[in-house]
C-alpha cells in the first residue's frame, strides 16, 4: 500500500487534497476537534483519515486508490493511478463531489414570461377601531403587572394607534380606505365597580372620546395617501344609557350614537372628505366591490370568554346571517382578542388587558387593532395595528 516506509506518529506532517498542510496529527486532531487517536488507527492500518469528506494522509506517502497527497497538480491530488491496473483508482467521495460538480455545471434554460396577470386595480383597507375604554382604571397590581390604563395612557395609545395606521396605509399605498368604529370607545357607569372605579363620568368620557376620534380622522386626512373615507359608527354595549340591552332603540340610548352623530357634524364644517354610516340598527352591511361585509360590536354573540369559547356560537350566528344578507365577512370587536379567519375577524383591544381578562383567563395580548388590505382580487394581508 505504501511506497515508503513511514510510521505515523504525532511529529509527521500531513496534507489533504486540497494542499492544505498539518503537522502533526495533534494538530489537525484540534482542527477537526476530534480525538488524534481516531486518526491514528488509520494512518497505522497504512489506510488515509477520512472525515467529513476530506481526506487527510501522511505527506510524502502515496496511498493507492486515493488521492494523491504529493503532487503539485491540483486534478492530480483529486485521484491516485494504480500502476498495476493501469487506471484511475477516484475514491468515493470525490466521484459524489464530480457529479455534483456536473451538475453545477450544466446551462440554465431561460424562459421568457408573457403572461397577463390580472391587475388587482384600487386598493383598499379596513381598519377596525373599538374597545378604548378610555375612562376606565386598570391598576397593575391587579393584573399581576401585566398592564396599566387610565386616561393619559388611553391618549397616548390612541394617537399611536392613528400613526401607526397612517404609515400602514402609506406603506400599501391605499387610496379608500372603510374605517369601522365598533364601540365600546367609554365604559360608561355599566357595572357597580365602573362606577367606583372609572376616571370620569360617562359624559365626560364622551367629549373626550370624540376629540380624539375627530382628530385621528383629521390627522388620517392630511397625512396618509387615502383619497376617501368611509366612517361606519357602531355603538357598543358599555356606552349604553339602560340596565340591559334595548333592541327597537339601542342606538338612540348611546352615548356613542351621540358621539359619532357630533363628529360628522364636525366633518362636515371641516370639509374632511369622509362619508358617514351610522345606522340606526346593531349592525351596518357595507357592499365593496361586490362583497358584502357586516360590522358590528359582538355582544350578539353569546357564547364563553375568549377566542376559542366564542367560535361556535360566532359560526351558528355567520351561518343564520348568511342566509340572510350572503356575507362574504364579519367584521365585530367585544372580545378584546384579534382573530382572523376567512370569514370573520375579531377585533383586539385598545385598553389591553384587565381584570375582566385575568379573571376569566383570556388570552393575554398587547393593544392592538385590526386592518385588512383588500384589493380586486380579494384580500392581500391582514396587519396588527399595534398602540404602544
């Protein structure tokens, strides 16, 4: 096998087949970092080191069958001849490096394309905006420092929220955008602890609500690429002037009704371009493009806390509502978690987490709103409107 007599030891040097030199066995031993005594079982046995294909032999020594480890010539140092068969003896490693190598090697068919997609035309979005609570208190110590609210903070996320929103819809180069207030924006006096705990009164909590709301839409105005608007006004069910729900007059017992008839008002003097829907039902159907979409709050929608509890009664009510109205998409908030599917999407929260959340171990999220990008072709993405 070797057509010299050298005996392996950790003072020889050694070389693999790309030149590169060693030597010692304990210094390639640390290289590899591996034990030297793995190569020297085989340099002993008069038998090459191979190890993560390469292969290292003594210098000066010629091992038959593969590579020779002396010769200047680069292809040389890839195979060793066997003088007997008169052949080239290639070790199996550097037959699998050849083909691979041929196979690089082969040209590349270039097609030409001349296909006519289908332009997706106008894009537009829908941006959801719902649940502030902007009067209501949230101690951290009673969320286990998870969260803090109350009416600085509500300010401040809700200026975020409009900013972020604004470099979203430059970003998509929006030119129509549907934006859907969904309610709950106050808390209002709707449970015994509202009432001791909030920051102000429901009528205070009003005004405010309707300044920051005019002015994110103003802000909306004059610095994103949207060239109309569409405002759709939904009243929750914590903005409300009676002990339960009232079907026939929800809308004209809301403090958010109130609201959002002021800030159209205040449109309409600014001359802002937006178009106002604020029905006088639970809901509002809006047809974009031929698609028909429903927005609502989601009290409707009875069924346990969180996003997995609310699903199959959410899917019975799509269901009923589709025989109805042929929905492509339902659009609520309520429930303080985001959710989007196919053909509902769920609205996250402005106020983040509280003790309504901790106590009934729902998910827990950062504030977050919704926003949807939809153009001809149907919907291209669906973004998180973050509000910190």
């Amino acid at each position: 096998m070797f057509e010299s007599k050298i005996k392996p030891s950790v003072s020889n040097k050694l070389v693999d087949e790309l030149g590169r030199e060693f030597n010692s066995v304990r210094q390639l031993a640390k290289y590899l970092n591996i034990g030297k005594d793995r190569i020297l079982r085989k340099l002993k046995k008069n038998e090459p080191f191979i190890y993560n294909g390469h292969t290292y032999g003594l210098k000066n020594v010629k091992y038959v069958g593969y590579n020779n480890f002396n010769s200047d010539n680069e292809n040389d140092r890839m195979y060793s001849y066997d003088n007997e068969e008169n052949e080239i003896l290639m070790s199996d490693e550097y037959k699998e490096f050849l083909e691979t190598k041929n196979v690089a090697e082969l040209p590349f068919e270039k097609y030409d394309f001349d296909v006519q997609c289908k332009d997706g035309g106008k894009k537009y979005a829908i941006a959801l905006f719902s649940d502030a609570h902007i009067e209501e208190n949230v101690d951290p110590r009673t969320v286990l420092g998870l969260n803090e609210y109350n009416m600085e903070i509500a300010e401040e996320r809700i200026q975020k929220y409009f900013v972020n929103l604004v470099k979203a819809l430059n970003e998509d180069e929006v030119e129509n955008l549907i934006f859907a207030s969904l309610g709950d924006l106050l808390t209002g006096f709707l449970h015994d602890d509202n009432i001791q705990t909030n920051n102000c009164t429901p009528i205070e909590a009003t005004f405010m609500a309707q300044n920051l709301l005019y002015s994110g839409l103003e802000y909306l105005v004059e610095n994103s690429t949207v060239e109309h608007i569409k405002f759709i006004g939904i009243v929750g069910n914590h903005s409300r002037t009676t002990k339960k729900i009232q079907h026939a007059n929800g809308y004209a017992m809301s403090y958010e009704w109130l609201m959002y008839k002021n800030v159209e008002k205040q449109c309409q003097l600014a001359n802002l371009p937006i178009e106002f829907e604020i029905p006088n039902s639970e809901m509002a159907i809006i047809n974009i493009l031929n698609k028909n979409y429903i927005f609502i709050h989601g009290f409707q929608i009875k069924g346990g806390t969180g996003i997995s509890g609310i699903l199959p009664s959410l899917n019975r009510m799509s269901l009923k509502w589709e025989r109805i109205f042929h929905q492509d998409k339902i659009y609520l908030g309520h429930f303080h978690n985001f959710m989007s599917l196919t053909n509902i999407a769920v609205n996250g929260s402005i106020i983040g987490y509280n003790t309504f959340s901790l106590t009934n171990a729902m998910l827990y999220e950062k504030p977050l709103q919704l926003y949807d990008l939809y153009d001809e072709n149907g919907l291209i993405l669906t973004r998180k409107i973050y509000c910190e």
